[in-house]
C-alpha cells in the first residue's frame, strides 16, 4: 500500500512521475475506472473470484473507499494505492458518496493445457486458440453460453 503523503514524484520536463507498482512477467492485465456508489443499506459489492495469482491494484482518483481483503479491508483516501489478492473474497466500498478509483487486474499467464480464462469484468471467457505461448493476438472471447 502506497499513501499520497509518504509518496515521492519525479520530475522531468513538463512533467512528474508517480510510479505505483512494478509487475513481471506476462498474463493478462485488464485496466478499469470503476465508479463505486455508496449503498444505501450500508452493504458493498464484493465481486466474483478471479483465477488463482490474480492481483488487484486499486489508486483512489477521488473519494473515500474501504477495498481488498473481505477479512482486513483498507481504507484509502485520494492518491492512496494498494494492490491485494483478487482471487480471494474482496470488496469495493464506497465512504464519501461516489468515487472514482483506477483498478488494474493481473492474472498470471495461462499455462498450455489449462484450458480457458475467465476474466471477470471482461466480459466472457478467453481461449487459447493457437500455439502454446498466451500473446495477446493468440486470445479471442468466446461465449460461453452465460
């Protein structure tokens, strides 16, 4: 977890950097601007499991919200960051009206003979339609009659 004040930025010409996070490796990796609305019974979403080796990284853009972790949520105000398991029960919990978060979804690289991907805000599933390696030209949705 990375908070706004204990942040460092770079400087360049004309700009500044924040660096958030490093992933290695290949998979897939999913980028969202998630709108999360406060509920009115005080419940929040806590969506579907990823596959195994999932991560979420969540950078809050605006608002107050309560993620990750069902067991130990974090709270994280405007410019916070924190990346948490997406393969276990997690939640998005909005705590000042709307916000508006960044989140990227990792899912490590499918191995050959493990079949298809689900990828949950995606949309569908995707298989492996040709040779061994997962590189993105090599994926395609498929439907899978849901």
């Amino acid at each position: 977890m990375q908070r706004a004040s204990d942040v460092v930025w770079q400087h360049h010409d004309g700009h500044e950097v924040r660096l958030l996070d490093h992933v290695y490796g290949s998979g897939v990796i999913e980028n969202y601007v998630m709108r999360i609305h406060p509920m009115a019974n005080g419940d929040d979403g806590e969506p579907e499991l990823h596959p195994a080796g999932t991560l979420e990284h969540l950078y809050v853009i605006t608002g107050h919200v309560r993620v990750g972790p069902v067991d130990s949520p974090i709270e994280l105000r405007q410019e916070d960051f924190a990346r948490y398991a997406g393969d276990r029960p997690h939640r998005y919990q909005s705590l000042s009206g709307e916000s508006l978060v960044h989140v990227v979804v990792s899912v490590p690289r499918v191995q050959p003979g493990t079949g298809v991907l689900r990828t949950q805000h995606g949309g569908g599933v995707r298989a492996r339609i040709s040779a061994p390696s997962t590189s993105a030209r090599e994926w395609k949705d498929v439907d899978d009659g849901s």
